[in-house]
C-alpha cells in the first residue's frame, strides 16, 4: 500500500518535472534509512537518471522535490 502510493507519488512527480518515461520509474527502489534524521524513506533514483537525462543529480533531486 504505501509502495504503491510513493510510486504513484514519485510518477506525478517525475511528470511534473518533466523527467518522466516509465523506463525510470521501473528504476525507482525505496529504502528505510538506518538514520531516521534522514527521513522515513529514501532513494537513489536522482543520482540513476541524472545521467540520461543530462543534468547533475542534485539539480535532478531539486526538480524532482519541488514537483
């Protein structure tokens, strides 16, 4: 249930950012920090497709945060 709302979530935000192809969101794993100051979850997906899509994966983050 929550996986499947994060997706979803992680989806429209991809759209939003106009960084979306359903070949990236295959790509998306989640994970529970050891740290919880880090959050509840976590992901890579930025730093896997900052290369494809030709932009830094911090600038990638930032676009994907704010969608």
């Amino acid at each position: 249930m929550v996986w499947t709302e994060l997706t979803e979530a992680f989806a429209e935000a991809l759209r939003r950012a106009d960084l979306y192809a359903p070949e990236r969101l295959a790509r998306l794993e989640l994970a529970i920090p050891r740290d919880p100051s880090h959050g509840d979850w976590a992901t890579n997906l930025a730093l896997v497709i900052a290369r494809e899509v030709g932009r830094p994966p911090r600038e990638v983050a930032d676009a994907i945060a704010r969608a």
